[in-house]
C-alpha cells in the first residue's frame, strides 16, 4: 500500500469502475473495514449529491475527492450544467475545481451530473458597512465576510448598518468573495393565513440552505477554506449535521433549543433530532425527507418574488436535501411546505 502513489490510486479509481473509490479500487491492498468517516456513523448518506474537489480527468471521466477523503468518479453530459462564478453554462468543470454537485447515479457507480455549483458559498447576517462595490458582513459563526460585486451583478445595494441579509457568492481562485445574490430582510408585514396557519396538511413557507459540519465545496473540514462554518468539530444542535448529507434544521427542538426570531414570528411544535421532516419544493413539485440536525432558522421576513409568494424563513436544510428538492443553491431560497412524518 505504501508503494501505491496518489497518481496510481487515481487512476485506479478512474479504471475500476462500479462505484470506485481510491479505497475501492485497492482493496487488495488494504483492509475496507479500517475506513472510517472522521464524524463517526453518521446516516442519511445522499449517493446523488457530491461535495468535493475535482481532483483528476480522464477518458471523459473526472474524479471528486469528498469531506471522507473517497475518491469519486462523475462524468459531464451534454446537459450537465455548471454555476461558475455566477454564470450557468453547460459543462466547463475543471481539475481543482470546488463543487456541490448533484445527478443521476449510473450502474457502475458513475455520478452523471445534472448540475453542479463551484465553490459557492451562502450566509446570513448583519451589515457592518455598506457601499456599491462591497459589503462587510458579520456572521455568528465565523469572522466578519467581506464582499465585492461580481460581474454578474456590476454593483451592490446599499444598506444601513445593523440591517440583516443573506448573501450568496462565489469564492476565487485566489481567495476573494463576490457576491452574486443578496437577499435582504424585509419591512415585517402580515404574513398570509396559509404561512401562519398549523394545518394539518403541513406547514407552508420558505426554506433557505445551509452549510454545516464543515463541509464546503471543496469537501474540505478546514473553516478557513470557502466560508464553510461551523467548525467540523461542530454538526449543529443534534450533532449530526453535514451539508453534504440530508437534513433540515428546525426551530424547535424538544431539547428545549429554540431559534431567534428577527420578524414574521410564527409558532412551530417542537419535534426530536433525527425526527423525519418531508419537505416539498413549490416551485418544482419535488420533495425530500430530512432528518432533524440542528436548531434554526431565526425567521425572518424575505422578499416574496419566488413562486407562491411566502415571506417567513421557517427551515434550513443542507446543501444536500436543497438540491434534490430540486432547489438552486444560488437562489438561495425556495418557497414549499414542511410535513411531520
């Protein structure tokens, strides 16, 4: 095993097939049941969403090293389409690049993408400071985030400090943020009797992403690298959220951990970490089922210009249950309905 070099074992991976990883494609040489995932026996794995760096190509193939350090084989269709520095376009991932991606698993284990997102990042918090070519940003969970415009986006709004707002951008290659998306809170007004009501059908508002356990695009578990926080010693209220596996963050637990409420306040029953939360996306008629990971959104009044028109901030799910409710992750929000199973 010690003679076998990072190059071999890519290429190992690239010629093996059947759902290979480095691991896989030598396990000859190494016992399978020594592998371990850094966070423990965690579940609800997603084998359709990756997070990771493309780390080799070849014969069509590219290989994505995710937060286990897994080798895994994805492949580009010609409708695969690629979020690169705030533009969509089809195809056009690259060796290095840092992605969230999701598709269809082939037999052999292949991930074939339907879209992929590189090295975008998403936050919530206050404005420090404020101008038409950048924005200063406090978050709870990490140094302050300062950001520039991209050229999707020419200049920012400005907003008075103190006020809070979400921001989704993307990383460069050499460190810089640029926003692509910012999604002010809004003047609270009365939201409507379906957002407040507790039917028994579920519950209907908007839900936001997250990135959680350190996880970022690249897979790494270093919080310095693509705005990915918490820490990876940190998986939220219930100790087991991971972006890059499926969950929602609810407000309520019955441990007795409730979020804030910035405006729009509603009332939602408490439910247990790993409770299953069946979330359905309007605005594609996909659904999902989340286990319970952590304690939030605070909710918040956001602007109503997505399919139904909701404005309160109810969950927060992982990169990963976001995407196959069919959400973009640089929209950053999506509007739907939250059913406890």
């Amino acid at each position: 095993m010690d003679q076998l070099t990072r190059r071999n074992l890519l290429g190992k991976a690239l010629a093996a097939g059947a759902g290979a990883t480095v691991l896989g494609a030598v396990a000859d040489a190494a016992d399978a049941s020594s592998k371990t995932s850094p966070f423990g026996q965690i579940s609800f794995e997603d084998p359709a969403f990756i997070a990771g760096r493309v780390v080799d190509s070849g014969a069509g193939i590219l290989v994505a090293e995710d937060a286990d350090a897994k080798l895994r084989r994805i492949r580009m269709r010609d409708v695969s389409q690629v979020w690169k520095e705030g533009v969509w376009r089809i195809g056009g991932l690259s060796v290095g690049d840092c992605i969230y991606g999701r598709g269809t698993l082939e037999p052999d284990g292949t991930l074939a993408i339907d879209k992929a997102w590189v090295s975008i990042f998403n936050h919530y918090g206050a404005v420090r400071s404020s101008s038409a070519l950048g924005l200063a940003v406090d978050i709870a969970d990490g140094e302050p985030l300062t950001v520039s415009a991209s050229p999707p986006m020419r200049s920012l709004p400005k907003f008075a400090a103190g006020h809070g707002v979400q921001v989704v951008g993307f990383q460069s290659a050499t460190g810089e943020l640029a926003a692509t998306r910012l999604i002010p809170d809004v003047p609270e007004s009365k939201p409507g009797a379906q957002e407040l009501a507790a039917a028994s059908q579920g519950f209907f508002g908007v839900a936001s992403w997250q990135c959680c356990g350190g996880i970022n695009a690249c897979g790494s578990q270093d919080c310095s690298i693509g705005r990915c926080c918490p820490a990876p010693s940190s998986h939220g209220a219930c100790g087991t959220c991971r972006t890059d596996r499926a969950g929602t963050a609810w407000p309520h637990l019955t441990t007795g951990c409730s979020a804030s409420c910035i405006s729009c306040c509603v009332t939602l029953p408490s439910v247990a970490c790993g409770h299953v939360i069946q979330v359905i996306n309007f605005c594609t008629g996909l659904g999902a089922n989340c286990p319970v990971n952590d304690c939030g959104p605070n909710a918040r009044c956001v602007p109503t210009n997505r399919c139904f028109g909701y404005q309160v901030v109810k969950w927060d799910l992982t990169a990963c249950s976001f995407t196959a409710t069919g959400g973009n992750l640089d929209a950053g929000l999506f509007d739907g309905q939250a059913i406890i199973t």
